[in-house]
C-alpha cells in the first residue's frame, strides 16, 4: 500500500505537468494576450468592438475547454470560426479579409 501510494505521488507532478501542456495547447496563449490586449486599447475608442472581441473570445474559450469526449455539429464549428474571424478582424481592422464556401449536404 506505501509502494502504490509512493508511486503515486511520484507521478502526480508529471500528469500535472502533461495537463498543462495540453491545457496550452488548446489555449494558444500568444492568441489569448494578443486579444486582450487589443481589447484593453479599443474600450475607450470603440466600446463595443471591444465587448464584442471579448463575448467571441470567451465563446471561443468555452468551446476549447469542453469535454473533449463530446461532439460537435458543423453549425457549431462554422459559428466558432465566425467568431474567431470577428476577433482577428477587429484586430487587424480592415486588412483581415476572409470569406468561406459551405457545399449544401447531398
């Protein structure tokens, strides 16, 4: 019983270690600082491009840090997207240009 529990502690840092690792991933942290910072510099000039960059990014937020056992539906997919091109557009103001094609299901 001292043994497993031994080992067991002896493990604890590196799943925690692992957790954290894909926790980052998921997370992009360089993705996250870059639009909070764009959101600090638009409250005053442009409030609601800031709220608006901030609901997507916490929307965007949710949907990483589910379950990763459940499925997700192309509309949910297609709605994250949008709301990941809302926040770059606001970044980047008037450079970011995008646009997709959708196929209607046979």
């Amino acid at each position: 019983m001292y043994i497993e529990a031994a080992r067991r502690n002896s493990l604890a840092p590196s799943i925690s270690e692992a957790r954290l690792s894909v926790l980052t991933a998921r997370i992009r942290p360089h993705f996250l600082f870059n639009s909070l910072n764009a959101a600090i510099s638009l409250i005053r000039l442009r409030p609601y491009d800031a709220e608006t960059l901030l609901e997507n990014l916490a929307n965007l937020f949710r949907a990483q840090l589910r379950d990763g056992s459940q499925n997700s539906t192309l509309g949910q997919e297609i709605e994250w997207a949008q709301e990941y091109i809302a926040i770059e557009q606001i970044r980047m103001g008037h450079t970011a240009r995008t646009g997709y094609v959708a196929a209607p299901c046979a």
